[in-house]
C-alpha cells in the first residue's frame, strides 16, 4: 500500500477472505479485496441507508485511496453486514 497515492484495489494481500450471503439472485459474494468490497456494497447491498453501510463506504474509498489500510474496509464491511442482518461466513485459504 502507498501512502497518500490509490492502492492496487484489485490485490488482496493482508486481506482475509469473507463470503456474504446474500438474499438475492446472486446469494453467495466471496470478499477478496477492496475492488469486492466495493461491488458488495454498491451493487448488491440491500439498503443504503444506513449508519454503518454509510461508514463502509466511506472506509472504502479511503483505503482505495491508499489513507487506511484495507483491512479497515473489511472491518467496516463485517460492521455493515450486521447492521443489515446479512451472514457473514469466515473463508479459509
């Protein structure tokens, strides 16, 4: 990651791996890397209106950006997806 400069949002290195489960057509979305937590959250999330998907958000494209880590995106993900009342599933690799 580069500070101050946009990170390779497609790499998932220092990112562990997470399947949301989704209720609608497509209902599993495995989560590698922030250019997927991205997709989750614009295309396929349930709301966008609250507390914490709007966190997650911004969370994200700070760390695309390359301003926090990614892993504080997947954080603020697993904190969205319980807000929605969406399963989180730990993927192992």
């Amino acid at each position: 990651m580069r500070t101050g400069g946009i990170v390779d949002w497609h790499r998932s290195e220092d990112f562990a791996p997470l399947m949301l489960v989704m209720s609608g057509r497509e209902k599993h979305i495995l989560i590698r890397s922030l250019r997927e937590v991205a997709e989750a959250l614009v295309a396929a999330w349930p709301t966008d209106d609250g507390k914490e998907y709007i966190a997650a958000v911004r969370t994200c494209l700070d760390a695309i950006r390359g301003k926090i880590p990614a892993k504080a995106a997947r954080t603020a993900l697993l904190r969205a997806a319980e807000e929605a009342g969406i399963p989180v599933i730990a993927v192992v690799h």
